[in-house]
C-alpha cells in the first residue's frame, strides 16, 4: 500500500469500482508560518499539570480519554468474567461461593454494558468526527469534557461499591421485585441505580454533541450522499442513545424511588407491577445491542473498502439498512419477555420483528462480503479482525433468528445457550470491530504504527480463545445447563464444555494481554506511520499523524464519497467556497473557529467561535456525582450542596466571556465572504441543542406516561382504592396562564429581533415570568390538597411522578427565565444576539405541550377511562 504515484488507468479502476495499486494522497493545506503559529496558539491545550488536564476540551484529548478509561473498564470486567470461568471450571467447586458469583455476574455484565461498549464507541465517535466530517472541533467542546468525567466518576462511584462490601448482586438486568428493598436491603442495589445513571447522562451528553456534528459541521461539499459511512452509523447510533437511554434514567428513577421513599411501582400488593420493569429495561436493552453493532458495522465500512482496494458496494443500501435497523430495534424489546405471559397476537408480532432485523443486518453483511470478494483484499492486522467479526457475528444472527422463535426461546430461555449467543453477537459484533479500529486509526493519533506481528498474534489468540470459550456453551444450554448458576453437578453432561470454556478464555484474556504490550511496546519503538499508511480515502488520512489541534487549517471541499481516491485537491470547488476557505484560514487568529454548513448539501452557513477551555464541566460533573452519590447514603444535605455545586456550575459554563477581535474586523469578514459571524457561538448549534433537549424531555415524558397507562391497564378501578377523582379548578386555571406566556415570550423575541427594542425585551421576560411563578404556584397549591400521597398505592406513586416531573420542569424553565433577564438588564442581547430569548420562547412553548400532555392524563384521563 504506497502512497507515491498515481495510476495511469486511474479511470479504469474508477469505473469498476477498483482502487489502483498506487494512490497519490491529496494533503491538507498547512498555513503560514506566522498563522500557524496563532492558530497553533489558540487551539493550543491548557498548561500541564492537574488544573490543565481538567480544563482541556481538544476533541482528541477527551475523546482518547474516554477510550482510555473505557478501555481499563473492558480489561476489569474481563478480569471478573475469567473469575467466574475458574470458578465454572469443574463440577461443585468452591473457589467462589454463590452471593460473590452474583456479583462478579452483576458486575462483570454492568460493567461491558455501561462502562466498556457505549463510551468505547462515543470515545472513538468524539476523537475520529472532526477529521472524517473535515471540519477542527465537535460543536460543543466543554459538553464533552462535561461527559468524560461524569463517566469516569460514576464509574467509580460504581466500584466504590467494593471499598463497603456493598456489590450490587441482582444482575445487570436488576430484575424487580428481586431488586426491590425487600429481597435486596442495604446499599449495593442503590449504587448499581445511582452510579451507573451518572454514565447513563454521559452517554446522552455525547449523544447530543455527536448528532449537531454530523448534521451541522461537515465540510463543505460533504452532502448527506457523500457522508462516510461511520458518520451515518454514528448519527443512528446517538439518535438510538437518546431514545433508549432517557427511558432506562426513567425506569432506574422509578425503581429508586421505589427503594428510597416508599413509592409502589413494581409493588404488585398495592397496585403495581415488577412486569413494568421488565418492560421499562427492555425498552432500552435491546436497542442496547444495536446502539453498539451499528458503530461497530460503521468502523468497518471505512476499513473494508480500504482492505479491499475497492470502493463499498451498496452504498445506499447499506444506508438504508443502518436507519432500518435503529428504527426496528425499538420494536423488539418484548423479545426477552417471552416467558412472561404475553398475550399471543403479541407474541408474534414480536416474533416477527425480533426475525426481521435480520433483513438490514444482512443487507450490511452482503454488502461487506461482495466487496470483499470483488476487490484485492490485503491481510493486515485491522482486516483480520474484520473476517473475525463476519465469521462470529454471522453465527450470532443465526442463533438469535433461533431465540427469535417463541418456541425455541421457551425451550432456549434462561440457559447457557443465550449466554453463548448473547457473547457472539456482543463481542464478535463490538469487540473484534474495536479492536479492527484500534489497528486501523490508532497509527493517526500516535504517529507510530502497531507491530504488525503482534496484531496477528493478538488476533488469533483472540479469535481462536472465543470460539473456544463460547461455542461449547451452545451445547450445554441445549443440554439444559441453566445461566446464572455459581455451581453445576458432576452427572449431568455439562463438565466437559465448562472445562473448554475455561480453557478458552483464559486464551482469549491471552490475545488480550498481547494488545496491551504492543500498544506500549509500539509506542516506544514503532515505525512512523505517516500521513496516510493505509492507502485510505477519507478525510482524515490527509492530515499529519498526529494532526494539529485544529486539524484542518483550510477546510476541504468534498466532492466525492472517496476524496482521498478521487480527488487531486482537496480545495478544488466553486470560486466563492474557495475564497471563504482561503479567508477561513487566516482569519480569525485570536479565537476558535469552525464552520457551520446546511444539513442535506453541507453549503457553508455561518463561522461561529468554539467554546475555549473551562474547569466548570467538571465542577458541574462532581455536582451531578454529589447529587447521585448521596443519595446512595440518603444524605440528602450533601444532595442539596451537589445542587448548588451544579447550578453554579451551569451558569459559570455559559457565562459570557469577551472577545478579543473588534465589530469592524467581524463586520470585515462578513461582507467581503457574505457569511455571519457569530463570536457568542452559533445560533444554529444552540437552537438545534435546544431541540434535542426538547426532544429528550419528549422521551421522558412518554416513558412517564407509559407507565401511567401500564398501571392503569392492570387495574380494574381507577384510581385504585376509592381515591377521588382529582379536582380540575386549579390546574385549569394553570392551563389558561401556560398558554397566555407564549405569545408573550414570542412578542419579546420579535422586539429584541426585528426593533432592537431593550425595554420590550425586559417587559416580556418580566410578564412571562411572572405567568410561570404563577403556574408553578398553583401546582404546588393544587398537591397540598390532595388527600393521597405517593406511598397510598400506585396510583398515588405515578400520579405524583407526573407532577413531579411536570414541577422539575417548571422549575427549570423559571431559572432559564431568570438567567435571561438578568443578561437584558446588562444588555449583552441585541438584534443580531438574542438565541437565549428565542430558546427561552421555545422552551415555554414545548412546556405547554407538556403541560397539556400531563394534565390531560393526571387530571382528565380518570374522568374518560
């Protein structure tokens, strides 16, 4: 694979597809001397040392963080999962007794689940973004920072547990009522709710970041066709991660309350259901899978093609198949419940979509094969573990087409057939593409390529050691050996493949280990990789390795799927893009800079200012793992501090900061490129942020009102117990002042926008402050009348998780009116800044949807059904 010449049949090989033997590698244009210095300056990572570490917010430092700590998180949890195979080794043992094996179990899955795959592949997603979309920085630097350590934290928090003898032991599944207080008192089931919540809001934080910068930042010319393959697995993957995640915090609030203030949920006794969890984790845990396979097929989509020597078959089609398979995956969650007692036209419905996922996945599969097969595959490291992937992954889909069945599944349930078939889908289907992507674009970011020696050691120890440790148990699950057993006795067949298993394990823990010293060992005595040692036809490849903070000092234009194959110049494009580049790239030299393009052609929009470094992420993350890690210990004073902590640390992160241009010199820019410059960052980012909170509190509330509806469907009275009828009076008269606040706060808009109007500004947020006060106060005075508690039954528990919900909100949106208030009385907002007001606006006005949403059902819907 040279990078030297080009191809005198280079259209030959273009027309069939082919790439030719030899590719001259377009480079990223590098500025002046004296501009790359200020830029150098300016995108430069804070001073060393402990405050600097914590303040950096560089794409390449978080994101490399996040797979550094994830990565020791993966290396953990395989050391319980070796722990429990010694233990499996032989019949009766008793190296490890039955309470310490439900923990390394609990652990052991928690940990790959929460802690190892999302944050592995969010990692990847925030360091490789910015050099495959062309553009320097992930829209929202410090909520990346902000997600790192709220990741890291409640991941401590999480093994904390082990310092009280307090491990969470129910699973990681934690199946009600079993991790209810009653089968589960003491500490260790809080921890398992609390701290892995905190890297459940880190992986959504990322989510969001991931989806504004593919959507938004891509460089010009990279229309949605264009987009690399990943970058649409990443978009599915963080769309799929809001929608499966919000329900999980939900569900873990749900249980908590549960277990800390006497709520009946899951409570069948007073009215509730331990079936709803079931529902409620389900409804995050089978799209869970996907959310990992979906980046996983991403990685390969840039590694085959390049293997091969032959550009991707199907791209569109493997599109379509990725969307298709993030849409079905939330269709499939009653997939796991089969034994529950689901009604039957249920059952096979479910049936059917748990068997046709299987469409879109092998869509990607054929279409990996048939570029393999019809291009010159080369046998490196990273393309090995691709052939492990398809070898593993593919018998993975095909006993879960089996588990698919409902009457297999009833014969297949709870035994170690699942566990087999669950391992090939999750570590042939996640781990094998990691580590292909660890081979592949680590050389990028260390400078310095993997020994390629030790990756085919690493590969086949690994590839060899799983099949040996997880094929067998196909086997002994169909022999009838049960999952989640800490023992077996000795006549019953199952010896044999327990002992392989061990066997094979300790292989694979072997290929594992071999990885970790080439790591180290290539980082000292590697061969350079250099800009391009793959041949690769990606943006990314056309920087330095490692590339500069800013990546890209003039941003590329693309004009093809391949740029690297196809295109000479990577600044070739129409005139008035190029010359918007060209004053991109010395301008501006004292502030972040990046560019906003159109969603679906990626047509320059505005140039906004990166948000710089800041040590209020992480304050606000140790306010958040305060709020969390009290409640484990019901310290509910220390709780209220870590609010505090949180709230200050909110303001503190978006507090204003000056620029250091002047008005003439944006003004400048303006009108000789004809783009917006916005140096209080870009409105665009911050509304579609907007909208995706938005979306999140939408989620939230369906997950809310799903358990209203389930509850109520499995009571014959309602409300249960002969509780009144809730009185209308007071939320009706909330209802009437909910909705006379937004045409006033869109009249404030309108002034602030369209006149310039200070003084109208102020009296619209006053006058919609004012309703909102009002609002929350008659919800407040509404509940202290009611005569029932969230303790009487269920009905009581969701009724107030409702209004609960609905005052939470309401108080968030009183503070965001406040915070704008107090900038108009400083009067930093004018006609060409004023995105806080038109949030606040459309904030409100999603707030009287909710609004109507939860009246509707709290207050209406026992009138009607």
């Amino acid at each position: 694979m040279t990078t030297t010449s080009s191809s005198s049949s280079e259209q030959e090989y273009e027309t069939a597809g082919i790439v030719p033997e030899t590719i001259e590698t377009p480079h990223a244009n590098h500025p002046d001397d004296e501009t790359k210095t200020a830029l150098e300056k300016i995108w430069a990572d804070p001073p060393s040392g402990l405050v600097g570490a914590i303040k950096a917010i560089q794409n390449d430092a978080v994101g490399g963080r996040i797979m550094g700590t994830a990565f020791i998180f993966f290396l953990m949890a395989g050391a319980l999962a070796l722990l429990m195979r010694l233990q499996l080794i032989v019949p009766e043992n008793t190296l490890i007794g039955p309470d310490r094996y439900n923990e390394l179990f609990t652990m052991h899955g928690s940990t790959m689940m929460y802690l190892f795959a999302v944050p592995m592949i969010e990692g990847i997603a925030i360091v490789m973004l910015p050099l495959l979309l062309g553009t320097r920085e992930m829209p929202f630097p410090r909520l990346g920072v902000f997600s790192y350590f709220t990741f890291v934290l409640g991941g401590l928090l999480f093994f904390s547990s082990y310092l009280l003898n307090a491990v969470p032991d129910a699973g990681w599944f934690a199946y009600a009522p079993l991790s209810g207080l009653k089968f589960s008192p003491g500490i260790a089931l809080d921890y398992w709710l609390l701290a892995l919540g905190v890297a459940e809001v880190a992986a959504i934080a990322a989510g969001v970041e991931i989806i504004i910068a593919i959507l938004r930042m891509r460089a010009p010319g990279m229309s949605l066709g264009r987009m690399p393959l990943y970058a649409w697995a990443m978009l599915v993957t963080a769309v799929s991660i809001l929608f499966a995640f919000t329900p999980l915090i939900v569900g873990s609030l749900l249980l908590e309350l549960d277990r800390k203030i006497g709520t009946q949920f899951f409570n069948p006794a007073m009215g509730g259901s331990p079936v709803l969890w079931q529902h409620v984790f389900w409804i995050f845990g089978h799209p869970e899978v996907y959310i990992q396979f979906l980046p996983a097929t991403g990685m390969l989509a840039m590694i085959v093609p390049v293997f091969s020597r032959k550009r991707m078959v199907g791209y569109p089609y493997i599109v379509m198949a990725m969307v298709s398979t993030g849409f079905v995956s939330f269709a499939l969650w009653v997939h796991h419940m089969f034994t529950v007692g689901i009604p039957q036209i249920g059952l096979g419905i479910f049936s059917a979509a748990s068997i046709f996922i299987a469409i879109p996945t092998g869509i990607q599969i054929f279409a990996y094969l048939a570029t393999i097969l019809s291009g010159r595959p080369v046998w490196k490291t990273p393309f090995l573990f691709v052939i492990g992937f398809l070898v593993t992954f593919i018998l993975g889909g095909i006993t879960g087409v089996m588990v698919g069945s409902v009457p297999f599944d009833w014969q297949a349930h709870d035994s170690y057939f699942v566990v087999a078939h669950l391992h090939y889908v999750l570590i042939g289907g996640v781990v094998f593409p990691i580590f292909a992507t660890l081979y592949y674009w680590m050389p990028k970011f260390t400078g310095k390529l993997l020994d390629e020696r030790l990756g085919k050691w690493n590969f086949w120890l690994m590839f060899c050691g799983f099949h040996i440790a997880f094929f067998p148990q196909h086997i002994a699950g169909l022999l009838g050996m049960p999952r989640r057993v800490y023992t077996y006795p000795t006549n019953f067949g199952w010896d044999i493949y327990n002992l392989i298993s061990t066997v094979g394990a300790i292989i694979l823990a072997t290929g594992v280990a071999v990885f970790v010293y080439n790591f180290f060992w290539s980082h000292r005595h590697g061969e350079d990789a250099g800009p391009n040692p793959w041949g690769a036809d990606s943006l990314e490849w056309s920087t330095d390795s490692p590339p500069l903070n800013f990546a890209f000092s003039k941003l590329p234009i693309v004009r093809s799927r391949h740029p690297l194959w196809d295109q000479h110049e990577l600044n070739e494009g129409q005139a008035k893009t190029r010359r918007l580049l060209d004053g991109l790239a010395n301008w501006p030299t004292k502030w972040r800079a990046a560019m906003i393009t159109s969603t679906v052609n990626a047509r320059p929009v505005e140039i906004f200012r990166v948000s710089g470094p800041s040590i209020w992420p992480f304050v606000a993350a140790v306010g958040l793992v305060t709020i969390f890690g009290s409640e484990i210990f019901s310290l509910r004073p220390l709780s209220l501090l870590g609010i505090v902590v949180l709230v200050v640390a909110i303001v503190g992160w978006n507090w204003p900061s000056e620029t250091p241009t002047n008005d003439e010199e944006e003004r400048a820019f303006e009108e000789e490129y004809g783009i917006p410059v916005r140096t209080y960052g870009s409105r665009v980012v911050s509304r579609s942020a907007m909208w995706l909170f938005i979306l999140l509190i939408s989620i939230a509330l369906a997950s809310f009102l799903f358990t209203y509806f389930y509850i109520r469907i499995e009571s014959s009275v309602w409300p249960q117990d002969g509780i009144a009828l809730p009185n209308l009076r007071w939320v009706g008269l909330g209802t009437l002042l909910m909705l006379a606040n937004i045409p006033i706060l869109r009249w404030a808009v309108r002034k602030i926008r369209d006149n310039n109007d200070q003084g109208k500004l102020k009296l619209g947020l006053f006058l919609g402050f004012l309703l909102e006060a009002a609002v929350l106060a008659l919800l407040l005075y509404d509940l202290s009348l009611l005569n029932f508690d969230w303790q009487t039954n269920a009905y009581g528990s969701v009724f107030f998780a409702l209004t609960g919900f609905m005052l939470l909100l309401l108080i968030c949106g009183v503070g965001i009116n406040l915070f704008a208030q107090f900038w108009s009385w400083r009067g930093i907002y004018h006609s060409d800044r004023y995105v806080v007001i038109e949030n606040n606006a459309l904030y409100w006005t999603a707030l009287a949807g909710v609004w109507l949403a939860i009246i509707g059902v709290a207050y209406v819907s026992p009138y009607l059904i």
